[in-house]
C-alpha cells in the first residue's frame, strides 16, 4: 500500500442502505493526496448513526433509490382519485411503453443501456420499502437538491463493479464469502494499490455484501466529488431532480481518483 501523506484529508462516506437498520453499512475513506485509507466500516446502523456520520463526511453516496418514476406518481394520484389517464383518442394509455415509464424512472432506462439490464423497479419491488427510508433519511439530512448540490448522491455498486470489469457475479447474499474474497482482493485492492484497508475492515467486506458494497458507495461517491462520472444528459435533468439519478462513475474512474480533485 502507498504511504498516506500528512495532508488534510477529505472524506466521502458510502451507505448501504436496507430496510432495516440491522443489514445497513456505511464505510469513511479519509482521502490524502498520495493514497486513501478506510477509516472505518460500521454494521448496523439506524437513521440517527447514519445522520452523525454523514456530518463527518464531505460527501455521500447512498445505495438506494431517491424517488420514484414521475410517470408512476402522476399515475397513482390519479387512480387514487378515481380518474383513469387516456390518450388523446380515448383509448386507455396502457401499452408496454407506459408500462415501463410507470416502473422505471429516467436514470434506470441509462442504466439499462450501460449494464444491459434493468435494475430493480422502485414502483413495483420491494427495493420500494428501501426508498421509503431512503426519502425520511434525507428529508432527516435536509437534502433537496437529488443531483449532489447537498453533498449527497444516489449510487448502485453493481453498476460501478460492471463498468469497472471487475467480476461480481453471485457476490451477494450469505455463503458467497470466497466470491466477495475474490472481488475485493484480486477485482478491486489490485486496481487500487493507493486504498488501505486493515485485515479486520478486509475480513468484515468479505463476510457481509453489505458491508463491500458500503465500500464501493464510498468509492463512487469519490468518483463524484473528482468530476470522474458521466454528465446527465439535459434531457433527464427535470426527471432526475424529481426522482434521483444514480451517479454512472467512468470507466476508467479508479486511475484518477487520487490524482484528480
């Protein structure tokens, strides 16, 4: 591991957020001018730990859903009210394209072309129960810009892994230990000579996918702060601010974030 210059650091937090404070995590890198190193992984965490250490942090990453499909709201006010949307010709606005605006928001469909899959839908899987939590944790926060200007973002570690080339397939749930072994050790610590990590914060990462993908939030959240991410197309921007953008980090992001920023 390089050696960690005197300098002060910036730190960027990254959130594994579940439903449920016993399988939430949340990793600190301190980042110095020369190499990082993981302050801390920490398991477990309610809205009020998660509140204390995101005032520590310059910046966080979240992996949850920010909001929802704007077309699913506008869809469940509706119905809720009794009204039935049309087109313009009467007959019921109910293809497979509105099917998917209602299930997915803009920065999924971008997703889905980068991955070449959809994630999970926040109108219709139970990562919704997620985003509920996720939307009191930021109104907790004061967070209301979605897009960063409050210093915390939307993150999806798997995309990261998948635009990264590091392979992760089967590195969730329990029993998978030597899978996330792999992933850490050979996928990511070889890319990243400059992050230190201790044995027992290595050994935490490959028993909990929780606890790795807290890791890899911090990491994308400093892929943000160093402008190492793709631009949001102006076309997504009013959807993206109204229901959460998922920072897409460059493919080659883990060569410039200590040089840059």
């Amino acid at each position: 591991m390089a050696d960690v210059a005197t300098d002060q650091p910036t730190r960027t937090l990254g959130i594994d957020l579940a439903s449920q404070p016993r399988q939430t995590a949340a990793c600190c890198i301190a980042w110095h001018d020369n190499g990082a190193v993981v302050e801390r992984i920490k398991a477990g965490l309610d809205d009020e730990a998660l509140g204390g250490l995101v005032a520590q942090a310059d910046l966080t990453g979240i992996d949850a859903p920010f909001g929802w499909p704007v077309s699913f709201v506008a869809w469940l006010v509706q119905s809720h009210g009794g009204e039935v949307a049309e087109h313009a010709g009467g007959a019921p606005d109910w293809d497979a394209d509105h099917l998917r605006r209602l299930r997915y928001r803009a920065t999924d469909r971008v997703v889905r072309e980068r991955m070449g899959r959809w994630p999970l839908s926040v109108a219709i899987d139970l990562i919704s129960i997620v985003a509920m939590r996720c939307t009191g944790l930021l109104q907790q926060l004061g967070v209301r810009d979605k897009l960063g200007g409050d210093g915390v973002v939307e993150v999806y570690p798997a995309l990261a892994l998948r635009l990264w080339g590091i392979p992760a397939a089967g590195y969730k749930g329990s029993g998978n230990d030597e899978v996330r072994a792999r992933l850490l050790r050979q996928g990511l610590l070889d890319r990243c000579p400059w992050l230190a990590m201790t044995d027992a914060q290595m050994a935490l990462c490959i028993r909990s996918d929780h606890a790795l993908d807290a890791l890899l939030a911090s990491l994308v959240a400093r892929c943000f702060a160093v402008g190492a991410v793709e631009p949001i197309a102006e076309r997504n921007r009013e959807a993206a601010q109204r229901e959460g953008w998922i920072v897409i980090p460059a493919r080659d992001a883990l060569s410039f974030l200590i040089s840059r920023g």
